[in-house]
C-alpha cells in the first residue's frame, strides 16, 4: 500500500522546487509531494509545511476525497526534545508523508536559523478548518484517542458547529492491550476518509507508523491532545495568549504538576538544541570545523617537518645512490571540487616506470579503474620498503602546508581515474584530499574500490574534529603492520 502524494495539484515549477528541497528524504518521490509547496522548510533536518491553515485543511480534505494515502504528523517543541533522545520517534516522524510546525517554538527555531517565518499549523487550530472542509466534501472523520467519552463529546460538539459534517465512528485510546487488530478492522469498516489519532507523544506516532500499511484510510493524522480541547473537558487559552505564542504558560497553569517537566525543563533544552541547530543552519558549525581542520592539518605538518626531516634526508640519499635519479615524484592528481594539483612523493619506482605501466596494465591485480599490483616489476628496492612503511607519502606534507591536501580525507585520484567516474564515486570530490582515510587504515588496497568510496562518502557526510584524531592515531598501527601496502 503506497504512502506517497499525487503532485496533481501543484504547478510544474513549484513541484521542482520542492521536489529539489526534499531530495533523501525516506518517503518522498518527486510524486509524493502535494501537501508541499515551493515555502516548505527544513527544521531540525526535518521537512516542514509552511503556509495557512486554510489552505492546508482543503489540501488534507482534498486527498482523502481521492483516497491518496496520506500520514500527517505534526512537530513542535516537545517533539523535538523527544526525537533527539528517541531514535525510533524520530524516525517514525521523518517517514510521514508531511510534518505540520506546531507552536512558536518551531518558529522561534526558524528565525534562528534565518528561515522565512514559521507558520503555526498546529492541530488544534486546524481541526476546524478540516471540519469545515471535510462537511462541504462530505468526507467523515474518524476520532481515536483520549480517555472513554472524550472523542465522543468533541465529534458531537463539531457537528453542531459545522452542520453536514460526518464522523464515521469514535474509539477511546483506553482500548484493551492486545486488540489492536480489531481496533483497525473497525477503523477500516467504518468507511472513514481521515483518521485521526489522539494517543499524545510519541505513543500515537509509533502505533501509526506499526499499523498504517494495515489502515484502508487515505489520510491518518496524529493529533495528540486535541480531543480534550474540542469536548470541553480542557479550555484552551484566551485568544490574546494564542496570538503572542504563550499558549504553553495558559497549558502549563492549567496543569503545573504533568506539565512541568514538559515546559520549565524542557523549553529550556529546546532552546539548546534550536540555538545549536542554527549554528548548523547558518553554516557557522562548518566553518568552525574548517578552521579546526585546517589547524590540526598545520600543526600536524610542521611538527612532523620538525621530527622526521633527518629520516627524510636519509631516504632521498638512498633513492638517489639506487638509480642516480631524483629522489621526488610529482603527479597531477584531482583535488576538491575536482581541481588538478602536483602531488608530492618519494619516488618509489624506477625513472620509467610510466612508460612501461601500458605493458603491464593487463596484469592489474584490482577490478576497478585503480592500477594495481602486489609484486610491479616498476618499484625499486627501496620503493618497496618506502611503500611498506607508507614513508613515500611523507613529501605530502607539503601538500599539505599549501592547503592542496588535509592530513585526513580521501585519498587523491589520477585524471584518467575520474574521467572513468560514475556519479556515486565522484562525491570523493567535494571534500579535500588526505594523506590518511579510513580504508587507509583498515586495509588499504586490499579493500575493493566500491568499499572504498563508500568509505570516503560516509566520512566525508559525518566529519568532526574528533573522527580526524580517531583516523591519526589508527594510521600509526596501520602504517607500522603493512597490510595492504603494495
């Protein structure tokens, strides 16, 4: 059974534009996109809707009158909280098929990161609005959720406020352990266009997400604790209150002893992760990892200027006195963003080892487009134990010095090997090459080329100060074993 939107209600151009805007996320295709339009934001790495509450109730209407199948959840402070210490929440709300920005949190977390202003789409405020809708295209609403009476009493009181409006059945969320199929079999003879379920954070987006594939109603909404507003049993906050975004501190007196841990606590560490998320959002956490980088880059290099230049010296005499040629090797190899540079090596092969590498180039011992052999006729004696020990790679600390290369990162390709580049493997590009990486350290060529770039495309997606002083203390074992070196 499909979770995914029709695009037939949107423009061609404000399908591009969203689609763009949302690609990687886990449920959504180019066709699963109508409750989006081109002012849809991203929170907290989430897809959010942005626009008027109107407008969205005829959209969810609109679907369920199609029979799209639809999951809506919606997201706000507390839910934030929640996703960062509940991994599966957390994924449960990203496979929605569309998150509604609940609260001024969220809108507060959107000026901090410097987006267009938050709509309030919360579901209380909107719960009318899908009334009105749903009775002018007569779709029912199914209610689930609340303690017994609840949903009963806030179905009745809508129906006299929207006459012609349908509610194909009401269930309380105190059901029996163990009778959830027979909840669903009820849900689904009802011949309910919208379900609505009211079970409150996270409980009621777990239960959707294990159900939903067994659910025949198009759109599924989770909406918390909105019954208790509509039955009467809670008021909700003075209009004022509302409009200035203090709805909390109206909820919060109404009910100091559940909610206090919700609001006084919890506002406070919503707050850290928005100011944290924005740091992110306006490229400051980049940048600040860049000088870090960069940093650790320079002072790793000059401090191994310092230490290894008399073993440096020693190689070069070696090199020179095996075949009277110059004890340096510069290639063009492919840096960041796909921009040549000279790398700098100890010459570990002989003076014409590139134009003997056409003869041998059927004896590569590596299916990829990387030139490989364990015993090449082309390597000096000294090359092998330079090779061994990694200590050809030691020049590149010039590389490194001039801010071609980074200590860590991928390791930097020929021309001739990016030019055979499928799509996957040219992300090795978008970061700067290093002296070490990950499959450096785990086995070097012995691991395939395909393993390799997954390697560099998981570090290049997860970089951090810390992950860099991981990969340099595992190179010293790396380099001292061999494996893989040739």
């Amino acid at each position: 059974m499909s979770n995914y939107l029709s695009a037939a209600s949107f423009s061609e151009n404000g399908s591009r534009r969203i689609s763009h805007l949302l690609i990687g996320h886990p449920n959504i295709t180019e066709l699963a996109i109508s409750l989006y339009d081109d002012t849809a934001i991203s929170l907290f790495g989430m897809h959010c809707a942005n626009g008027s509450l109107s407008d969205f109730a005829e959209k969810i209407v609109c679907a369920a009158s199609r029979g799209e199948q639809n999951t809506i959840n919606f997201i706000n402070a507390h839910c934030i909280n929640i996703a960062k210490r509940d991994a599966q929440y957390a994924a449960n709300v990203r496979s929605s098929n569309i998150l509604l920005p609940d609260g001024s949190g969220l809108r507060l977390a959107g000026k901090l990161a410097g987006l267009a202003p938050v709509s309030n789409l919360n579901g209380t405020d909107l719960f009318p609005h899908i009334c009105e809708k749903a009775a002018q295209a007569k779709q029912s609403i199914f209610l689930l959720g609340g303690e017994p009476g609840i949903a009963a009493a806030a179905a009745k009181n809508m129906r006299n406020q929207y006459p012609g409006l349908e509610f194909a059945c009401t269930q309380n969320g105190y059901f029996a352990a163990g009778t959830d199929e027979e909840i669903i079999k009820q849900i689904n003879r009802s011949g309910a266009s919208i379900l609505m379920v009211g079970m409150g954070v996270p409980l009621q987006e777990k239960w959707i997400a294990k159900y939903r594939d067994q659910i025949t109603v198009p759109v599924v909404m989770g909406v918390g604790g909105l019954f208790d507003y509509y039955s009467g049993s809670i008021p909700r906050a003075p209009a004022l209150l509302r409009t200035y975004g203090l709805e909390w501190c109206w909820r919060f007196a109404m009910e100091p002893g559940r909610l206090a841990g919700r609001y006084l606590r919890g506002n406070f560490r919503f707050l850290g992760h928005a100011i944290s998320q924005a740091f992110v959002d306006r490229g400051h956490a980049e940048r600040y990892a860049d000088a870090s980088k960069r940093t650790l880059d320079l002072s790793i290099a000059l401090l191994a200027l310092l230490l290894l230049g008399p073993l440096a010296a020693a190689i070069c005499l070696l090199i020179t006195l095996e075949d009277r040629g110059s004890p340096f090797f510069r290639q063009t190899r492919i840096g960041a963003d796909g921009k040549p540079f000279q790398i700098w090596k100890f010459r570990s092969m002989y003076k014409d080892a590139e134009a003997r590498k056409a003869k041998l180039a059927s004896q590569s011992e590596r299916d990829s487009i990387c030139f490989k052999m364990k015993s090449d006729p082309r390597i000096t004696r000294i090359g092998k134990f330079i090779r061994r020990t990694s200590i050809d790679e030691l020049p590149q600390i010039l590389n490194i010095l001039s801010g071609q290369m980074s200590v860590v990162g991928p390791r930097p390709a020929l021309p001739n090997e990016v030019l055979a580049y499928k799509d996957k493997e040219r992300g090795r590009l978008i970061g700067k090459p290093g002296l070490t990486c990950t499959w450096q350290v785990s086995g070097r060529a012995d691991i395939p080329f395909d393993q390799q770039v997954d390697m560099d495309l998981e570090y290049l997606s997860k970089k951090s100060l810390l992950r860099d002083l991981i990969l340099i203390t595992r190179t010293v074992p790396a380099v001292i074993t061999g494996k893989g070196a040739y």
